[in-house]
C-alpha cells in the first residue's frame, strides 16, 4: 500500500516544485536514476506506464525506494483506466498520474485515498478533476495545450487551482519562470534532466548535479 498519503504528495509537489518523470525497462537504470535524483534533493518521482511489463519493474522500483530512498515518494505516470490504476495501486503506487481525465479512475484512487493527477486541457477539464477529488491537475501536453499563458489564464478564475504542467518544461531558468510566474504547483520534466555520457548511457553524476540545479532554479522562483 502506499506509504504517503495524498495530503503529502500535495505539499511535497509544491515544496520541491519539480517531479522527475521517467521510463526505462532496465530495473537496474531505474533504480541509478532513482537515487541519482534522490541525492540531487528530489522527493517526489514519476515513473511512467510506457513499456511492457512496465508494472513489474515498477513493483521492484517500488521496494527498492523504500530501503534505499525512504523520502522519496513514487508514483506512477501514463495511466489511462481504472483497471491499470487499481493494478498499480496495489504495488504500493503513492501517487496516480494521467494525460487524460477519466472519472473511473478517481472512484478507485478515492476509495483508497490515493492522490490522482489527471491530464485536462481546459478550464472546464480542470473544474471536472477538482470536483472528481483532484488537488493537483496535470496540463498535458503543457506548451500545446497553451504554455505559461495558459495557466495564467485559468489561475484568474480559478485561483485555488493546483497545476502541473508536463511536455514543454526544461531544466533553464529562462523557460521555468514563466511556468512558475503563472502560478504552477509544480512542473513534471523529463529528458532533459537525465544526461548521458559520450557512449550513450546515463550519466548519474551528472543526473544528480542537474536535478540539483533545477531544483535550485524552482526555489528561487516560487512565490
């Protein structure tokens, strides 16, 4: 079962302001990456739903953070129906992350009280998830779903919103401030915190310095 509860995602989202998002069939690459992350001051991490038998090395992931990461919440990405949810839920999945609103899967996540973040594209979406028991909604894909000045948008009306953004946000301080000047919660990133070396594989050291430094930049800029 999940080891935080939906309240601590929430607030770790926002006191950290950054959730890696990752995929790899690889155990042993997810598990460097995990604690590369880890040691660069991340606390929350999104591993995504992208490969077959995606939900075994997840299972193994899962333990390993609790040994190995004890702060780091890990949850789940890429997630599209309640079948899928339930399955990750019960493989101790803290958190539940969609690119799409489906209200089958709120119904499982409440029911165990598991923090769901569903992808919406627009102020009606959104309103949707937050009535369905969202506290934090995910944009997706973030820059063509509208950028900045999208969620700059909604947060008039809709001042309580909690947004993340994902697709779109690099690890730069020219692109974060205007993410975080529209009143993200936080923003999801990928690709480009995970460098590689001359050869092709991943760089943990590396990983760990950029995801120090791109955690530095969000703190500088929240407000």
């Amino acid at each position: 079962m999940a080891r935080f509860t939906r309240i601590d995602v929430a607030v770790k989202m926002k006191e950290t302001g950054v959730v890696p998002v990752f995929y790899h069939k690889d155990l042993e690459v997810c598990k460097q990456i995990l604690k590369a992350c880890y040691d660069g001051g991340a606390r929350v991490f999104e591993f995504t739903n992208r490969g077959d038998y995606a939900h075994e090395v997840f299972g193994e992931l899962n333990k390993y953070a609790a040994k190995e990461t004890p702060e780091m919440i890990l949850g789940i990405g890429s997630i599209v129906d309640a079948g899928t949810t339930a399955l990750y839920i019960q493989l101790g999945a803290n958190f539940i992350v969609s690119p799409i609103l489906n209200a089958e899967m709120a119904k499982v996540c409440n029911r165990r009280k598991i923090s769901w973040s569903p992808g919406c594209g627009s102020l009606t979406e959104i309103s949707y998830a937050e009535e369905l028991g969202a506290e934090v909604v995910k944009i997706f894909p973030g820059s063509q779903v509208g950028g900045p000045s999208f969620v700059a948008a909604v947060k008039g009306p809709f001042s309580w919103s909690s947004i993340m953004p994902t697709g779109g946000v690099e690890p730069t301080e020219d692109n974060m401030k205007g993410w975080f000047d529209a009143g993200v919660h936080c923003v999801g990133m990928g690709s480009k915190l995970f460098a590689k070396d001359a050869s092709g594989n991943y760089d943990y050291a590396a990983v760990t310095a950029k995801v120090k430094e791109t955690l530095a930049i969000a703190k500088k800029l929240m407000k």
